[in-house]
C-alpha cells in the first residue's frame, strides 16, 4: 500500500534535487559572465541564437498575426466592433503570444542544438578535457550562451511583436477590407509602455529558463539514470526541449499573475 506513496516522495525529491542543482548551475554561470576574454563568446552565441532565428521567428509571427486578424475579425464582427481588430491584435501579441511563441521557437531551434552539443562535448570527454586544461567549463561553455539568450531574447520578441502586427494588417485590411486608419490609430492608442515592459520582462525570464534548462540536461546528460552514451545525448536534448516549453507557459502564468 505504501509503494505508489513512496514513489510520489522518492520523483519528489528527485525534482526538487535537479531544481536546486540548476539554481546552484545558473548561479554559478552568472558569476562567470564578466570574466575576460568573454565578449567574443558571447557575440559567437548572440549570432547563433538570435541572428540565425530571426527568419524562422519572422515566418511563425507573420502566419500568428494573420490567424489572429483573421480570427479576431469575425469575432468582432458579430458584435460590431471590427475597429477594435488592431487593439486585440496588438495588445494579444505584446502581452502574450510574443515571448511566450518567441521563447517556444527558439528553445525548438536552438535549445536542442545547445543541450545536444553540450552533451555530446560531456560524453566524447571534451569538459573532461577542459578541466585538465584548466578551463572553466562553465565560463567557457556555459555562460556566454546564457548572456547571449538574455540579449537575444527580448529583440527576438520586439520583432516578432512587429512582423505579428503586420501579419494581421495583412488579413484584416487588405484582405477583409478593415479600414487601415482605424487598425493603425487602435494599435497606436491601446499601447502603453507598460505592455512593452511587461512582454520584455517576460522575455527575460524565458530566457533564463531556456538557457538553464538547455545547458543543464546537456551538461549532465553523463548522470542520466535512464540511458548512458549518444542515447542519453538524445534523451536530455528532448527533456531539454519538453521541459522548457512547460516551464515557459507555468511561468508565463506566474509572472503574469504578478504584473497584472
């Protein structure tokens, strides 16, 4: 009668022991950013992470603020208020499904390929190698991809936000005929600079996840109980990637809860 008890506190402690382990692992990395010799690291990462997603994130936004005009216009329709089309779209887009979608997309793209690297650098012996060296494998390795996605991340939102207004300028007045005046003056006149901030913060915290949880499962991948070798690699690069999705939308909730 007791097993099914003891496995709940047995996953327990196993997660709040990974929980405390990657706060220890950001920490630690944090502390590293500001060593020398790092900024060109870091703008290696920024044009890993952030340059080379800006096309998939212009393409996702665009096809976002298209599906959301359209949407948002039938609906709005029914009750008369299509002129509000660009208040929804731009306050929808800012607010939420910017960096949520955003952090989404790049923990897809790059996360996998930073949990993946890292890992196959941990089981080939390369950290192995770097320690022998006398190379902080986390101030090589580790913190400049966490600057690079606290940079990257909010000017991947900001862009995604713009090309997701355009997208549903797109659908909504040029293809079901809203009035271009009226969707610009909405967007204009609804925002506030808090929204901005609010989404910005949002992006920085996505960030930090993804970053962590990225390097952690590829950093670690050695210790997994479940798989050793190229198997593990594979295992924590799709933990890595499942883990930061439900960790980016619980703390979308989180944080939205608080700067409401």
């Amino acid at each position: 009668m007791s097993r099914p008890f003891s496995f709940i506190g047995r996953a327990t402690i196993r997660w709040i022991d990974h929980l405390g382990a990657s706060a220890v692992f950001l920490i630690l990395a944090l502390l590293k950013i500001l060593r020398p010799k790092q900024l060109s690291k870091i703008f290696q990462q920024i044009y890993y992470i952030g340059a080379r997603s800006m096309m998939i994130i212009m393409l996702v936004s665009l096809f976002t603020g298209m599906v959301l005009g359209l949407q948002s216009y039938y609906a709005l329709v029914k009750f008369g208020a299509q002129g509000a089309l660009g208040t929804l779209v731009a306050l929808t887009l800012v607010r939420e499904l910017g960096p949520v979608l955003t952090a989404i997309m790049i923990a897809a793209r790059a996360g996998s390929a930073i949990s993946a690297e890292i890992g196959i650098q941990r089981i080939s012996e390369q950290i192995d190698a770097l320690e022998t060296m006398r190379i902080d494998p986390l101030r090589y390795l580790i913190s400049p991809r966490i600057a690079a996605a606290i940079i990257s991340f909010p000017l991947l939102t900001a862009l995604f936000d713009l090309i997701g207004i355009v997208g549903g300028y797109i659908s909504g007045v040029l293809l079901l005929g809203a009035n271009a005046g009226t969707y610009f003056y909405r967007v204009q006149a609804s925002m506030e600079m808090k929204d901005v901030t609010d989404g910005f913060i949002k992006a920085i915290v996505f960030a930090f996840i993804v970053s962590t949880v990225c390097c952690y499962q590829g950093y670690f991948a050695h210790m997994r109980t479940d798989s050793h070798g190229a198997k593990a690699v594979g295992l924590a690069t799709t933990s890595a990637v499942v883990l930061s999705c439900v960790l980016i939308l619980v703390s979308d909730y989180v944080v939205t809860s608080f700067l409401m």
